[in-house]
C-alpha cells in the first residue's frame, strides 16, 4: 500500500492541478511534492536493507493476461525513489521566480512525470514497467513541445521518435519473455527464471532489445544524438527532469532488467556495451570543451558522466555496481544543481554564451561558492558527492580491464579542462556590460541549492549512508547472476 500511495500520489495531484487558476497552480504542486518527498522520507527511515523486498503490492489487474499492478522496492528502488521525491520539490521551487503560460497545464505534467517516474523505479511486473516507461515520455515531450525553445517542434519530434522506437523493441522481448513463462505471467521473477533458460541466440536478441531502449534513453554512444538539441531546447525545469531523473531509468533499466535476466548475453556482449560507453566518454568530454553555450556544454557532461556509470555496471563488480548507484544519485543532484546556474545566469544576463559572461565572482559571492562547490562535485573532487561513486566505478573497472580502466581515466582530465575552463569564463575577469548588473541569489533561489550543497558534502564525506541501503539489494543481484550462470 505504502508505494501504491507514492506512486497514486503525484498523479491525483497532477490532474487536480489541471483544475487549478495558473496563480495556485505553483504552490499546490510544490506542497504536494514536499508531502510527496516526507512521505518517501518516513518510509526510508523504517526500511530495513536486509528486506529483499518491501512495501510491496501485488494486485490483479488484467488477470487473463497474467498482468498484475505488482510494485516494491528493495535497496536500489528506494535511493532512486528518493531522489526522484527530493529533486521534483527543488526543480518547483526553481520556478518560483519564472513564469509560464498555463502554468496549471505545466505543473501538472510535472506531477504526472513523477508519478510515472516512481512507478517504473518500483514496479515489479513487466508490462507495468513498460506502462510507467511509456508514461514518463508524454509528460516531458509536452513540457519541450509547448514551452520550449527554438526549433522544439523539429527537435521534440526527434526525441519521441528516438525513445519511442526503443521502446517498441523493448515492448516485444517483454511479449517474447511473457509466452516463454509456464504460467503466462508477466511477474519479474518469472522472467527472471525463464531469461537464464533461453538459448544463448534467444539471451543475445533479448539483451539487444532491452540495450536499445536503456541505451536510447540514458543515452550513450552512438545511441546520443537526440538528447544535447533535446537538453538545449527544453526549459530548464524540463531539462532537470531529462538529466536529474529520466536518464537513470534507462541505468535502472540495465540493472534491473537486464544484469539478472539475460546474465549469458551479459557475459558475452557486456565487452562491446563497456566500450560504446567508453567511447562515449572520451566524445562527449572532446565535444563539451568546444562548447560555446554553457546549457549545451552541461549536456554533453551528462552523457560522459552516464557514459562512466554505464561501463561499471556492465562489469558485473560489486565495486562499480555500487558506485552506479551512488553515482546515479550524485549525477542527479550535481546536474539539476548545474542547469539552475544555468537558469540564473540567464535570467540575469539573457545570454549563455561563454565569451559574453565574465566577472560575475565580483558581484555575487553567495552564487560564486555555489557554483564552484557543485563544479567540484561534478569533476568528483574528494569529500564532494562525486568521488566516491567515481573512485567505486574505477575500482571495479580497473579489476574488469586495466586498459579500458586507463582510457576511460582520460575522462578526469577532460572533465577538469572543461569544467574549470568554463568557470573562468563565466565568473573570473573584469565584468563587463552584462554581468555588473548580475544580483546575488535570492532567498528562494538559496533555497533550491543549499539543499543540494548539504547533499554533495554529506555523500563525499560520509557516503555509507546511502552503500549500506544498496548494498544487499546489490549481492543479492551478483548472486542471482552468477547462480543462472552455473545452472547453464
């Protein structure tokens, strides 16, 4: 009951925020996202690691068809439920000061996205998940459609056209995998038993069409091409969701629905997934140095940092599978953390260009600390939130491949050049016709990222906080991957 209500939630709050004036809309959709993230908060506090699975629920739902509204949450589910419910509250708050046209219509996507959002870190039955995947799209393709940018029409059609031919192949291995089961069922542990029995062809198709949809999504190399025109056109607000909370469905996706379902393909084609990533890396890292625009700048970072988090979990390491996971939930905040500076410097100087800024460090030092903290987080500086996921990947990397561990350490380098080239030309220097004017933050924007600053040092500095939640769910996944492996 407790994860049907985080999941019910939001999408009863979205459709009454649709009934709203545009004037209540933004406070009613922030109060039920704060309930929303209290809520999450008392039901992490009373969970117990060790559970293999809690809070769940398994109800009928299509009971010819072997479907069933089946949702719960292990380690892995929580962290990712957590920060899905602690983002959405700060990614309102960053709007307080902006203003959108149908404000009700805006919110209340946001509120459904959400809903979908936890739904598919939770749900335990197939065609469920798929359901809840599919959901997450419509919300965050009408955000880019209706407020977004310049060229949004051409530029979202690519991105629905992108995510949504992935999905279709993920769609028919599901359909595939539910006729193999005994008992037509589309239950995941079901699917787990029949996807380690398969041939190693029928392993090999049904990991290419999962790898598709994930890899679409997340996205990585050369799956990627959609998402720096989709990051650039979106608002900003969408943009946090794409980057903060979308992409690591598709990183959920492979460890939930791929490590343990199909783990012979894994073994075989895990290889060519870690080097795609790794490629990833290194382009990505080249291409965001030759940016101009910060906002696209951030984007090409997302899919270096995604890159790195995907070639640990293919390894199958304990080390890098933990560190995925806690490097989702840094990634996460560093990234909506990243595109807010981003809305700040252009509602102050209407312009993201790198050469026009300059000087800002002179005129807004609350906002100057803010920015080089979460710069530093980002380039995974010790005791900030992106070392110990980074250091945890490498580990078990390095113990996969020396020399993929090597190419894939250039990505420290690139991301140091990038990252503090771009800081120089945005906040050091003489100010200038643009940036004199620039005003420190306000009280509601201190408000966004003080929450996020506590979250960086707290998980640099103390980062078995959130190891000791996964880390059973996580043996748990190995062995069941190593088991299906010896029974074949």
């Amino acid at each position: 009951m407790e994860t049907s209500i985080l999941i019910f939630l939001p999408l009863v709050a979205g459709l009454i925020s649709f009934l709203l004036p545009d004037n209540r809309a933004k406070q009613f959709a922030f109060a039920a996202t704060l309930a929303e993230f209290a809520y999450s908060l008392v039901l992490l506090l009373k969970f117990n690691p060790q559970d293999t699975l809690a809070y769940a629920t398994s109800i009928p739902w299509v009971k010819s068809m072997g479907i069933s509204f089946s949702v719960g949450m292990d380690g892995i589910s929580i962290l990712l439920v957590m920060l899905t419910t602690f983002l959405i509250p700060l990614i309102i708050l960053s709007s307080f000061r902006r203003s959108f046209a149908n404000s009700n219509y805006f919110y209340g996507l946001i509120l459904i996205m959400q809903s979908a959002l936890v739904g598919v870190f939770v749900a335990r039955d197939a065609f469920l998940f798929y359901v809840f995947w599919e959901l997450a799209l419509i919300p965050i393709y009408f955000i880019a459609l209706i407020w977004g940018g310049e060229n949004r029409k051409k530029i979202t059609f690519k991105f629905f056209v992108y995510t949504l031919a992935g999905s279709l192949l993920m769609l028919i291995a599901i359909i595939y995998l539910y006729l193999q089961t005994p008992n037509s069922s589309f239950d995941i542990n079901q699917f787990y038993a029949v996807g380690s029995t398969l041939s190693s062809t029928d392993q090999a198709l049904v990991f290419f069409a999962f790898f598709l949809a994930f890899a679409i999504k997340m996205p990585i190399f050369p799956f990627h091409t959609w998402q720096p025109d989709t990051y650039t056109v979106t608002p900003v607000q969408g943009t946090m969701l794409l980057s903060g909370i979308m992409l690591k469905m598709g990183i959920y996706g492979v460890i939930r629905w791929i490590l343990p379902l199909v783990p012979e393909a894994v073994h075989n084609y895990g290889m060519p997934a870690i080097i795609l990533s790794v490629i990833g890396i290194i382009y990505a890292s080249i291409i965001a140095i030759k940016q101009k625009d910060f906002k696209r700048l951030i984007a090409y970072v997302s899919i270096a940092h995604v890159g790195l988090i995907a070639a640990g979990i293919f390894t199958l390491a304990e080390e890098s599978l933990q560190g995925g996971i806690i490097q989702m939930l840094s990634h996460g905040i560093n990234v909506v953390g990243l595109f807010f500076v981003i809305d700040v410097l252009f509602d102050r100087t209407k312009t993201l260009e790198l050469s026009s800024l300059g000087g800002i460090r002179n005129v807004a030092p609350f906002f100057t600390v803010t920015f080089i903290i979460l710069l530093f987080s980002s380039i995974a500086l010790p005791f900030t939130g992106g070392f110990p996921g980074e250091f945890l990947l490498f580990v078990g990397i390095f113990q996969y491949n020396p020399w993929i561990a090597a190419v894939a350490g250039v990505s420290i380098i690139l991301g140091a050049v990038y990252m503090l080239s771009s800081f120089q030309k945005i906040m050091l220097g003489e100010t200038n016709q643009l940036t004199s004017g620039f005003t420190d933050l306000f009280t509601s924007e201190k408000l966004v990222l003080i929450p996020i600053i506590i979250l960086i040092f707290w998980m640099g500095i103390y980062p078995e906080t959130f190891l000791e939640i996964s880390e059973p769910a996580v043996k748990v996944l190995i062995k069941g991957t190593g088991t299906s492996l010896s029974l074949k």
